[in-house]
C-alpha cells in the first residue's frame, strides 16, 4: 500500500491550500481516510477524517474551514483548507484504515506553512 501526499507549502495567513492524497495498493473506497498533522514540539493530531460511507469527522479547529473529501474513483482523498493560520503550521499527513481514528496505513506527510 502506498500513500503519496501532495498539496502543501507556504501560504499567508487568512491564503487557502488543497492537499491531495493519492493511494494504490488496496481497496480505496472500502477505507477511512483521514489527515492527521504534526506541529513542531506538538503532538500529533487527526484534523479531519471521511469514512468509506461518507461520514465526516473534523477536530474543533477545522470546523468550518476545512472540508474533506474523497473521490474513490480516482483512488484519491483530498483536504481543502482554507482560511489558514500560522497555527496550522504541521506537516500532514494521510491516512486509510478501517476507521479513521487508529488508521493502519500512513503517507510520507506534506509541509505546510502558514506565515507571513
């Protein structure tokens, strides 16, 4: 199973970036798909997650900001972000498992960088 992560890079405060996760290897639509995000000295953190019957989980940051998607047609997961802020900061990365918290396979993460 592989993950490719792509999408991040440095944004100005208030900018919006669309991260993409692409997989291969194992049944798309059949899993979860979830993006996580590590911030310097912080522990990692689920931002977002969709389940393969389309439920949406997002943490109390996120809401109303970030929304995630899938296409499982094209194998792929996506996270639009928009209305960034220097504390979204982190790499991310994706995921997919059986549920979104948990999940078994993880991508190589993507930087992104907010500032100005």
């Amino acid at each position: 199973v592989q993950l490719q992560a792509s999408g991040g890079g440095l944004v100005q405060p208030g900018g919006s970036l669309r991260l993409s996760c692409e997989a291969s290897g194992i049944i798309f639509s059949r899993n979860a798909v979830g993006w996580y995000r590590q911030a310097p000295g912080k522990q990692r953190e689920l931002v977002a997650g969709i389940t393969a019957g389309g439920y949406t989980h997002y943490t109390d940051s996120a809401k109303g900001r970030f929304t995630i998607s899938r296409d499982n047609a094209e194998n792929t997961g996506f996270l639009q972000m928009n209305n960034l802020r220097p504390e979204d900061t982190a790499v991310y990365y994706c995921t997919l498992g059986e549920r979104i918290w948990n999940p078994t396979y993880w991508g190589q993460g993507t930087l992104v960088t907010v500032s100005s």
